[in-house]
C-alpha cells in the first residue's frame, strides 16, 4: 500500500509535536521543512529539509516534483509571507493544504495591553519618557527599536541579536521556552521592567511573561496577528491529526 507523502512547513512547538506523530504512523512519509534561520535547531523526529522554496511557484513545484499528497503550514503565527505562499502553492499544485496555528491569547481582567498592527507601530507606541522594556519579539525584527534610543532594553531571543541595537543601553538573553510565569515574574522583577513589547503568538510555552505582566500590573504593546490567508484551519495538534485522517479516510 503506497504510503501518502505529507509536508509539514515548520518551525514551532506544534509542528515538532505533529511530526512526533506522524512519525510513528504507517500510513505516512512525513518531511518537515524548516527556513533555516534557527542556528542550532533542535533534533527532528522525520526527514527534514532546510531553506526557502523560492515563493509559491517554487513551492508549489516541489509539491509536485515529491509527490506530496497533503501540505501543513505549521509555521509561526506571525510568518505570515510563507503562510500565504502555502495557501497560493496549494492551489497551483491541487495539493489538499491547512493551516496548524494556535489560537491567539484573549484579553482577561487586570491585563493593559495597547494592540498594535506591527513592528514600527510597536515603537512608535513607546513611551516619550524613558522606561525600562522588556522585548520579548525574537531576533529578526530587534534593531527597529533603535530608533528609540532613550530606553533600556532587554531582549530575549533563542539566537544572538546580530547587529545589536544601536542603543546606549540594552542587555541580551538567550534563551528558549517554555517560560512559566513564576520564572517570568522573577525575571520582571529583577529587571524592573516597565513596559513589554510581545507578539501575540498564542500557545502556553510563552504566556508566562503575559500572566506575570497582569499580576505586576505592567503594560504590554501586543502586536496582534494579520488575517490568515484562505486555507482551513487546525488550533491543536489534536485537530491537526483528526483533519489529516478526514483526509485520507477511505471514501
């Protein structure tokens, strides 16, 4: 019996947890794509391929060229180029496609977030008077705070910040989730934190600093996800796992 060929686009918790799965399934050969840009990634549990496809039609045409039978964007909340190539590739290759993306944290009593659409709003949002922020946005988009140099920064990403900010004062950590809210608190604290500037990325690995923000009544500028390009969707690896079956159930 041929096996059927799916694709995981990767690079999140949820795409590691649905390819484990996949893994050990008969019916499947599982591929997990990942862009690349993580230095030192993480073992995976299924062949992996690395780097860009070249756009849509590129995707599009290695759909065709290995015969995949279902693709899965599985990519971050926010990478929302690649998630529209998916959605475009899908349709030039007639390959079956959906989109595994957690649901997106929910405003809850005590929270002071100020939403914003993107990065420059974000700084654009700072405060004129200097403050003490904690951006916790990854590595890739950092330097535009530069742009606003009268605060200290501290900035988590799992790979270092290169250039850094050209700012008189900011300190980096590196590190990777989960991050619990005692340990985000903690962290708070010590650092005496003013302001955090997050994504809105959804999932339980890093709404510690969320929780711990609410209870220490600091601020957050959350930068909310744009609209998801057409294709249907999954919020758990769960859902992921029962549509993959609705998929290649027999008719």
């Amino acid at each position: 019996m041929k096996k059927h060929h799916i694709l995981i686009l990767g690079g999140t918790t949820e795409a590691r947890q649905l390819a484990e799965r996949l893994a050990g399934d008969s019916r499947f050969d599982t591929t997990l794509s990942l862009a690349g840009r993580t230095l030192d990634p993480k073992p995976q549990p299924v062949p992996v391929r690395v780097g860009g496809f070249g756009g849509a039609e590129g995707l599009a045409g290695y759909l065709k060229r290995e015969g995949v039978d279902l693709l899965v964007d599985a990519t971050h909340p926010f990478a929302n180029r690649m998630s529209v190539n998916a959605a475009e590739a899908s349709a030039l290759a007639g390959v079956p496609a959906f989109r595994l993306c957690r649901p997106v944290w929910a405003r809850q009593e005590g929270d002071i977030w100020r939403s914003v659409d993107d990065m420059d709003s974000a700084v654009q949002a700072l405060p004129q008077v200097p403050a003490r922020v904690f951006l916790a946005i990854g590595r890739q988009e950092a330097y535009r705070f530069s742009a606003r140099p009268e605060h200290h920064y501290l900035v988590r990403s799992v790979d270092p910040v290169t250039p850094p900010l050209d700012v008189p004062e900011a300190r980096y950590i590196l590190d990777c989730g989960p991050f619990d809210e005692a340990r985000e608190r903690a962290l708070l604290e010590e650092e005496k934190i003013g302001l955090i500037v997050a994504k809105n990325s959804g999932g339980s690995a890093t709404y510690g600093k969320i929780a711990a923000a609410r209870a220490l009544g600091i601020p957050v500028i959350m930068i909310e996800r744009k609209a998801a390009p057409g294709m249907p969707e999954a919020g758990t690896v769960a859902d992921a796992l029962a549509r993959i079956d609705h998929v290649f159930s027999p008719e």
